[in-house]
C-alpha cells in the first residue's frame, strides 16, 4: 500500500476523476483518494511515476509521501490551516471591493442612495464603475476561474467549473446590458439607459465568487478542526531525550535515540520513546494513549511508552522500540491510514459526484433553453440558469463521509481505540453479535492455585512438589500457576527426564526412577484410581470456574490440584453495556463444558461455547455470521484465525502482535469496556455520516429545481444567483460542522479521578497473598484492609490467596502491602 499526495482537488467529482484515472493505470488493484485530507491510498504493483502521470494527465499534482507516519500526519494537518490564511486574504480583498459595488448596483439603483451628480446623470459610468470593481473581484479569485477552466479543457468539470461558469457567465450578460446602455444613451434615451442598469449582474458575478471563498474558508477552518486530534497525539513526541553517553548526561534529538540506549526521564518530562524501566519508581500518565487519567506505577521492569508523562519520581530506561516503531508511532499510523481510505457506505455518493458537474451543467443548458422557448427574457431566463450552476454543491457530497471518518478515527485515537480501516469503523457500528476469547479478554489471563487435594496417604507438600517438577518446564497457563504456587511454598522443583508432552491430556516423566504423569481425569483414569470423593470435589470446583489437574506417580494417585484464572474487574459490568447495547455476547474458550459455563455465568454472557481449539474458533465465528455481523474480541496467537475470519476484529492491547495484527481494531488500554465504547463510536460516525448524506443529497434535491425556476409557474418562487452562491458556501460548512459534533459524542467511556495504580486502571486492585491458611486468616486480612482510608471493600480468598479491594479513593501499594505484611503475611504482587 502506498499513500500520495494529491493537489488541486476542489470537490468531489475531482477525488472521483483522480480515482478513474489512477485505476486504469496497470498494475494498480485499488485506488482510494480522500477529499479531505487529501491524500491517495494505492494498492498494487504499479509503478509510482505511472500513478503520478496518471494524476497530472488528468489535471491535478500528486507526491509520493515518506514512509513516515509523522510525515502523512503533517500533510493531514498543516494545508487546512494554510488554506484558511490564504483564504482570509482573498476574502477581506473581496469585501472591501464588494461593498461599493453593492452600494452602486443594489444602493442607489434600488433604494435611490446618493451619488455625486455628474455620475447619477451618466447610468454608463455607473455601469463601468460596476465592472472595473466587479473585474477586480474576480481577479482575486482566479483560482475559480484557472482550476473551472483546467477542469473544462481536460474534460474532468468540477465545483470551479461551475462557480466560474455561473460567474462569467453573469459578468458576460452584464457587459452585453452595458454595450445597450451605451447604445441607448448614445440615442439620447437616458430613460432606456437607466432602466438598463436593472438589468445588470455584476455584482451577481462578484458576489458568487465572494461568497462561494467565504464558504471554503470556513469548511478549511473545519477540516483544520478534524484533524486536532491527530495533531495532538504528534504534538505528544518529545523533541529531545536525556540519554547516558558514556557515563554522561547528554540532550540529543530523539531520532539520534537508538535501540538498547539508556535514557533518563526526570519529573514533568515526556517520555521519548518506549523503553523499560531499569531503574527508579515513578507513575507515569498514559492519558494521551488510553484515554484513562490514572497515572500508573513505574518501577524496575515495567515498560514506558513514547508520549506519557513522568510525574513524579526520576526514571532510567533502556530504549526497547524507537523511530516508527514505538507505541506512538504506530497509534499515528493507524489513525492516518484510516482517515486515507473509504468507508462502504460512501459508494452511492462516490458514483453520484463521478456524473454529477456535467449533469449540473446540462440541466443549466437546459433551464436556460426552456425559459427562452416559452417567451421569457433572456436576463431572465440567464439568472435560472447561472442560479442553477452556482447552487449545486458536490463538495458536501464528497465531505460526507470522509470528514465523519477522520473525526471519528480522532476521537477513538485520544481514547485509546485504534480503528485501522474506515472500513472496520462501519463495520463495528453493525455489529450484532459479540464474541469473547475468555482467557486474556474476560479473564485476568493469569490462573492462580484455588486448591491442593492429596490422595490418602500423600502429604499435600508432596503433591506439590511432584507436580511442580513435571509442570516447571511447561507454558500452559495452569502449569505456571502451579509453578507459582510452589514458588511461594518455597518449594524447588526437581529435574524431570524423559519428558513427554500429550496434546490435550497432560505430561509425563521420570523423576527418581518412577513413572511421573500429570493431566486431566481420562488420562490419569488410565493408570490410576480415581476415587469417587475427588471426582465429585473436581466436579464441584469446575462449577465454582476451577479447572482439575491429577497427577500419579507409578500408577499411584497423588491428588489433585485446581487452579482458575481471576475475571477481570470490568468484564461483568463491561459486558452488561454491550448487552444493554443490543448485542448478543458469546464466549469461546479451549475449557470443559462445567468450567466455562461458570465463567460465562459469573461474567454474564448470553451463550458459551466450550472444548474450542483454534481452528474451531474460526469455524464458530463462521456459524454466528449466520445470524449477523460478528466482532471477535481477543489477545492471543490462538484467537488470530477468529479475529480474522470475523467481520471485526478487535484486539486487547496487552495481546500479542500476531493478534494485533490480525485485528481490525486494537483497545490499547485492554480493557473490555473499550469494545462497548469502540462500537458506541462507530455508531455514532455511522449516524453522523448519514445524516451529512441526507444533507448533501436533499439540499441538492430540493435547491436545484428551485434555482430552475420550478416554482415560479405555481408559487412564484424565484432565486437570485447571489443566494444560490450563499447556500452553496454553507453546504460543505454546515456537513463539516455536523461532523465535528462527534467530538462531543458519548460514547460511555468512563474517566476515573485522579490518583495512582499499579498496571490495572481502575478503582480495583488485587493482592496476591500467601501465608493465608483458612477462615480466621481471610478474616484477619479482610479486617485490616477494611480499617484503611480509601479502601471501600476486601474480598478476601485463602484458597486463591487473593484478596480484591475495592478503593473508595486512591492508595497506594506500598501502603496496602505494610499493611498486611504488618499481620505476618506476605504480598507477592498487586495488580
């Protein structure tokens, strides 16, 4: 995909000209021009100096753009606000023109306003004066009447083509009234010679292309206003970086920063690029990248990223991703690529603007001709005419859907949802069902010990440890947890050999000689003896959302251990708002059947379906298009072919890059409740975008007959070319506005006070506990939490050896940690 810079389009018949031309060159598979930004996406194997002589032949200027996505940003920014300048110049020039030739044309002919007397007595001279100012005026915008003729000649017409045909066309018929008054007035017939000054248009002609420049002005000061948001996030980048150089402190220009260099953050300063923590404690405020305005806690390990703000403590930091590649970078791209391409829904207003100048004009042609044949005056019948040219808009056609687009992807940018498409956009708005990835999306993705069940016989330290050395090697979530919790009992795994994975079962080894195996019931069931007592307690800890793992050594049953993963603080409440949305939510997961549906139960969810391997997950995303369109929400390597095969995909920020790649839309602060308010934004753009479509067709609808004189017969409605040229100037503004109320759009994204949290961004944190032995335990901790200020709620777990609080105001880690390590207990982490 490359992107261009295209010059010299006015409207949209000129984006659909440059598209035709563009796709016909060989090579090129798709070709997508923006109005509004304007910029070209190409898609192909053609060659660039092809795309570019395609773009010239037909009337425009065109520049490959950098690879940079700073570089596209720029071009997306900057020419709107140089417009507007350039604009206000020429707009000022007019008026001061414009204002005696409306004090002659409309002043004295019509409300008789005095004149100096040897200029009333001679109606030609005030006829000349008319056209020297008139002249002058249109001087000033020659652009009109340069790009309208260019436009003509090339056979491509466009938005000039028409303002500079309805003016000219009202100065020519002006002239040809001044040469009869002169004809008159020669005669002796000074009355005929003052009745002709009614019959002028100059300041029809300078009026048209005054207003039709107030017009642009305003719609260039809107565009500038569409892309603030991607301004802001460029304005985010620090221009410089403190970096170690040999030992010494040294400003360098942030694009001098390389990979795997040490750079110094100190309190108030923006972070440079993305980096980890090597040194120091801090909290930084992510705001500018998720939308959330709680700082989180930075210490030694933790990753940063290019345009948060350090707010406290003094941070050192090696530089992990720089240049294009940081966090930053990538947002920027994201937001500019999806500003340059079309959504499906404007295709009915691309074909329309492709035909609609040359339609405009014959009906001109026509209006005029009919007039003429039913005995009407030529002045007349020319006012229908020019009235007709100058009140059709192509501009709000074309600026419908683009400039909703840019707003919309600025909007989800600022709170931390990055669409890649304007495409995925629209889709998203459609949405009907939902369907969640549990681990990783509605779960915390990091399973925690819930209980050890020793086989007669066998002490629990046993178990654990026997099990710990068959799983210490192992990536599956359960095995880490298991792992961790022998890590806590202070427990060493010893080596395993002959190590053998059993897809879907389990592992096996030896250890000491003896036959070690370690899995699911069928598999344990096959060397060992399963009592019913454990099988009912494993049945019953799968209801509570615990998975069983056996484990046997020579045949011999050691016990069972259960681990369950914790369910994110949001999800539930996440999930409700997208219920609440109209949606239906399903959950696909790897788990057994009793498992996941006491997830699905405690999370909420409309339909769970369980024993999904990846491949599976792409076949079930299939089945629920049946019923309508389906995002698929996901972190994972397994959940890409599903988020591909979805007709959205959305990504956790936290999840890999394979299934960031995968996506269509990624939530950078990988929080659930950001898919509700990802869908909530694409509704709102989709509604405005059809409100702007509305707009555009029916001004065009209802202003066209009545500039042809449709209703003169019946009502006698008749228009002024002068007010035709007024509605044409506030068409593009008034879409362009519309489109900037989704800056104030609600999208239910909730913001949190102020304060500092450890990695989750809410007002819930949850403490990993061990030394918590039963009841008493949880009631001594429960206790003690509830005692501190800030802390609304403990829930409290000895058996998960978890305990999440719930804060009423902000606390800090290290405050909740002394407090409970204060009872003898220990913390060994807080998220």
């Amino acid at each position: 995909m490359k992107q261009y810079q295209v010059t010299g389009m006015s409207c949209a018949a000129c984006s659909a000209r440059v598209e035709k031309a563009v796709s016909a060159v060989k090579g090129v598979e798709s070709c997508s021009v923006n109005l509004l930004t304007g910029t070209m996406q190409v898609q192909g194997s053609a060659d660039a100096q092809a795309i570019i002589a395609a773009v010239t032949d037909a009337g425009y200027g065109a520049a490959e753009q950098g690879s940079k996505p700073s570089s596209s940003a720029k071009t997306d920014a900057a020419p709107a606000h140089k417009e507007a300048a350039l604009l206000k110049h020429r707009l000022w020039a007019s008026l001061g023109l414009l204002l005696p030739l409306m004090y002659l044309s409309m002043g004295y002919t019509m409300w008789h306003f005095p004149l100096p007397a040897a200029m009333a007595a001679n109606p030609v001279s005030i006829a000349l004066c008319q056209l020297l100012l008139a002249a002058a005026i249109m001087v000033i915008n020659q652009r009109f009447f340069i790009n309208g003729t260019k436009g003509l000649l090339r056979r491509s017409p466009n938005m000039d083509t028409l303002v500079a045909m309805g003016s000219a066309a009202s100065f020519g018929y002006s002239v040809w009234v001044l040469f009869a008054m002169s004809a008159a007035q020669a005669q002796g017939d000074a009355q005929a010679a003052t009745e002709h000054l009614h019959g002028l248009y100059f300041e029809s002609a300078a009026m048209i292309v005054t207003l039709i420049t107030v017009g642009k002005m305003l719609e260039a000061r809107a565009k500038g206003k569409t892309t603030n948001a991607l301004a802001g996030l460029m304005a985010l980048a620090p221009k410089t970086a403190s970096v170690l150089r040999e030992g010494t402190e040294v400003t360098v220009p942030v694009e001098e920063v390389r990979k795997g260099d040490c750079f110094v953050v100190r309190p108030g300063d923006g972070i440079p690029v993305d980096g980890v923590v090597m040194k120091g404690h801090s909290a930084v405020n992510e705001s500018a990248l998720t939308g959330e305005s709680i700082p989180v806690e930075k210490s030694a390990g933790d990753s940063v990223q290019a345009g948060t703000v350090n707010t406290s403590g003094v941070l050192y930091c090696e530089a992990a991703r720089v240049g294009e590649d940081t966090t930053l970078a990538q947002i920027i791209r994201m937001v500019s690529d999806a500003s340059a391409t079309k959504a499906p829904i404007a295709k009915l207003a691309d074909r329309v603007s492709g035909v609609f100048v040359p339609v405009v004009m014959g009906i001109a042609l026509l209006t005029l001709c009919i007039w003429l044949a039913v005995g009407e005056t030529v002045g007349f019948a020319v006012a229908r005419a020019i009235s007709v040219l100058v009140i059709s808009c192509p501009c709000a056609l074309g600026l419908a859907t683009p400039v909703a687009i840019m707003v919309g992807t600025g909007v989800g940018a600022k709170k931390g949802i990055l669409f890649k498409t304007a495409e995925a956009l629209e889709l998203a708005g459609r949405t009907k069902i939902v369907a969640l990835d549990k681990t990783g999306t509605i779960t915390m993705g990091d399973p925690a010990v819930t209980g050890i069940f020793a086989a007669e016989g066998v002490e629990p330290a046993l178990l654990l440890a026997r099990a710990a050395a068959l799983e210490h090697n192992s990536e599956h979530p359960l095995a880490k947890a298991i792992a961790k919790k022998a890590a806590e009992e202070a427990v060493i795994p010893e080596p395993v050999t002959d190590l053998t994975v059993l897809p879907g079962s389990g592992l096996q080894g030896v250890l000491h000689g003896k036959k070690l195996v370690g899995g699911n019931e069928n598999l344990i069931a096959k060397s060992a003896e399963i009592p019913q007592t454990m099988a009912e307690k494993a049945r019953a800890m799968a209801e509570t959302g615990s998975t069983a793992l056996y484990f046997a050594e020579d045949d011999r049953l050691l016990g069972m251990i259960t681990a369950a993963d914790v369910i994110r603080p949001d999800s539930a409440a996440a999930i409700a708002h997208l219920q609440q949305m109209g949606l239906r939510v399903v959950m696909l997961t790897g788990d057994n059947e009793s498992t996941a549906r006491a997830i699905g139960r405690e999370a909420g969810v409309d339909q769970v379906i369980a024993r999904l391997m990846p491949a599976q997950k792409e076949s079930a995303i299939r089945s629920l298009q049946k019923d309508g369109v389906v995002a698929m929400i996901g972190d994972g390597i397994n959940d890409a072919p599903a988020l591909t095969a979805a007709d959205v995909g959305i990504a956790i920020g936290a999840g890999t890059d394979i299934a960031m790649d995968a996506a269509d839309v990624v939530l950078v602060n990988s929080s659930l409740s950001d898919a509700a308010s990802a869908i909530a934004l694409s509704r709102a753009t989709l509604r405005n975008i059809r409100q702007n479509l509305f707009w555009a067709f029916i001004y065009n609808i209802i202003g066209i007959p009545l500039a042809a004189g449709l209703w003169v017969p019946l009502l006698g409605w008749e228009m002024n070319p002068m007010f035709g040229a007024a509605a044409m100037s506030l068409s593009s503004f008034c879409v362009v506005s519309n489109a900037l109320r989704l800056y104030a759009a609600d999208i239910g994204k909730k913001q949190q006070a102020p304060g500092i949290q450890k990695e989750v961004k809410t007002m819930q944190k949850t403490m990993y506990i061990t030394g918590m032995m039963c009841g008493h335990c949880e009631a001594r901790v429960k206790k003690v939490l509830e005692g501190m200020e800030g802390v609304a709620e403990a829930v409290v777990s000895h058996t998960a050896g978890t305990a999440v609080v719930t804060l009423s105001a902000p606390v800090s880690d290290d405050a909740l940690k002394s407090a409970i390590e204060a009872q003898d207990y220990t913390v060994t982490k807080i998220v």
